[in-house]
C-alpha cells in the first residue's frame, strides 16, 4: 500500500464521525436552526445598535449546540451531558458579565444584552438537544419581549432614559 492509500485512509477515517444520510441531516439540521434562530435573535439587537449583534448570536447558538450535540454522538449519558450543559452556562454567564459595565454615575448598561446572549445560548442547547420547537419558540418570546420594550415605555410615558437597561 502506498504512502497516499495510508493518507487517504487516515483522513476518511477522521471524517467518518456521520454514520450515515439520518445522522448528517440531524446534525445540520440541530446547527442550522441554532445558528439561524441566533442570528434572528442578533439582527434584532444589531438594528437597535447593540454590540452583540448577528455574528455574536449565531456564535453563542451554534457553540452552545454543538457542546451538547458532540457528547450526544459519542453516547455520553443524561446525568454527564447535564455536566456538559452546567459547564456551557457557566462559560457564557463568564462571557455576558464582560458586556455588563458600570459607569462612574453608577448607570449599568449591557444588562439586556447580557441576558439575550445567555438566552441565545439556552436556545443554542435545545436546539443542540433535538428539541427544534422549543428552540423556535424561545426564540421567538424573545423577539416579542425585545420588540415590546418601546410600546410599553410609550404606554407607561416614559422616556426610555430612566431607571432602566438599555442594552
């Protein structure tokens, strides 16, 4: 056997991971809907200005998925993927504290962005878990709630600018 048969191989063997048609579609479609529902989340905060924009979301959603959707096809447990689930909040909860800051007339800005990454990432592991429906659903309430925030200022008369998060 020549070198490059080794090779060859070797590397299909790497990529063998997918067993089959069902598996691939699974997994793409688990990706796909993580990465689309964080980017929908991430085109709303982009349009209002907010740092955490498209990419960011997709990010945190495609991540957070692909954490739980890897010990899942290595045929790790509920009680270890549950490790895996506690360790993926505690890395984003790291990642949303480094968008909250605080400004010197003790203002505090990024509380909702902050929230949305980690809801993005919430929604990233149910979608990683197979559980599509609940995905779109969460994301969607979230866009309700992120849209509602307007109307019901102008409903209760307030400006925008008092006592509240505005990012």
């Amino acid at each position: 056997m020549a070198w490059w048969d080794v090779v060859v191989a070797t590397v299909a063997r790497e990529f063998s991971d997918v067993g089959d048609a069902e598996q691939f579609t699974r997994l793409a479609v688990r990706l796909l809907v993580a990465a689309i529902l964080g980017g929908i989340l991430g085109l709303q905060r982009e349009r209002h200005g907010k740092a955490a924009g498209v990419r960011t979301h997709m990010l945190v959603a495609l991540g957070a998925a692909l954490f739980v959707l890897v010990p899942q096809q290595w045929g790790m447990d509920e009680a270890d993927l549950s490790r895996v689930i506690q360790g993926v909040v505690a890395g984003v909860g790291f990642l949303c504290a480094g968008s909250i800051l605080k400004s010197d007339d003790d203002h505090v800005r990024g509380l909702t962005t902050a929230a949305g990454i980690w809801l993005t990432a919430a929604i990233g592991v149910a979608a990683g878990l197979g559980r599509e429906m609940t995905a779109a659903l969460s994301a969607l309430l979230a866009l309700a709630i992120l849209s509602m925030e307007g109307p019901l200022r102008r409903l209760a008369g307030r400006s925008g600018k008092d006592n509240e998060d505005p990012g």
